[in-house]
C-alpha cells in the first residue's frame, strides 16, 4: 500500500491510502506490529525504491507525517523514518558564478 503511495502521482492517493490503514487499523484488522513492520519494510527499501521513484523520499516523509497526524502510526515509526536532505544545486543562491 506505502509503495503504491510512493509511485502515484498527486495527493489523493496518498489521503485514500492513510484512510484504508486508519480503518484497518480502527477495526483491529491489522495490528501495530503489522504496521511498524510494513512500515519498516519500506523504510529498509527505500533507497531501491528511489531508483524507480526519484521522489520517493519526500513523498514518504510527507506520508509518514499525515500517518502520524492521523493517529494511523506511532511517533517512534514516524521518527524511524528514513530523511534525505534535498540537495542543492550550484546555481542555487550565487547565480550559477563560481566563488574564489
């Protein structure tokens, strides 16, 4: 369901997916050690998805957070979250010149 989440384009996949995992949830049919191991299961792969997936990285950061506002995963799994800085490009702030 995360990489589903991952490969989509726009919002709405990402809130129709935190709300099947919420009601999942509600009803009891998955677990929490079944969520955190899903969740770490994406987390350990996160750097093969990428190659398919440029944007994987923020787009799971910003589903984990709507997961963790939700109350659908625990701060703990939010904070196991793998982060990647966004790299930044030379013409980013110097206007492309290079500095002596």
């Amino acid at each position: 369901a995360i990489v589903m989440v991952l490969e989509s384009n726009g919002d709405t996949a990402s809130h129709m997916m935190m709300k099947l995992l919420q009601s999942f949830w509600k009803t009891g049919l998955i677990t929490v050690d079944q969520m955190n191991r899903g969740f770490q299961r994406v987390y350990d792969e996160l750097h093969e998805i990428c190659l398919d997936v440029p944007h994987a990285h923020p787009i799971m950061e910003a589903f984990v957070d709507l997961c963790y506002q939700e109350s659908v995963i625990t701060k703990q799994l939010r904070d196991a979250c793998p982060f990647r800085g966004r790299k930044r490009f030379v013409s980013e702030g110097d206007g492309g010149l290079i500095k002596n």
